[in-house]
C-alpha cells in the first residue's frame, strides 16, 4: 500500500530544494508529480538505460 506523502517530507523537500536553488513553482510541479506519478518498474530501469 502507497501512503501519501506526510507533511515533514513535503516540508523537508520544500527546504532541500529551495537551498538548491529550486522556485516554489518548480517545486510544487515536482511534489505534485511525486504524489501522483505510479512508475513501473520497467519506466525507471529504462530512465536509468538512457542517463548513462
């Protein structure tokens, strides 16, 4: 089972992100997609494939 993303993750991504730079709308896209995107396992062995 997938829990949602609590509240101290989001908050601790919010601060992570920002000291590297990262804007609030970038931001917000990135958790929101993190929240909803369901990869196989297959899409992320291929995004691994292509990195290299």
């Amino acid at each position: 089972m997938v829990q949602d993303m609590t509240a101290a993750e989001a908050t601790n991504i919010i601060i992570r992100l920002t000291q590297e730079g990262w804007d609030a709308n970038k931001i917000n896209e990135f958790i929101v997609f993190i929240e909803t995107h369901k990869p196989s396992e297959d899409e992320a062995i291929n995004i691994l494939k292509n990195k290299n």
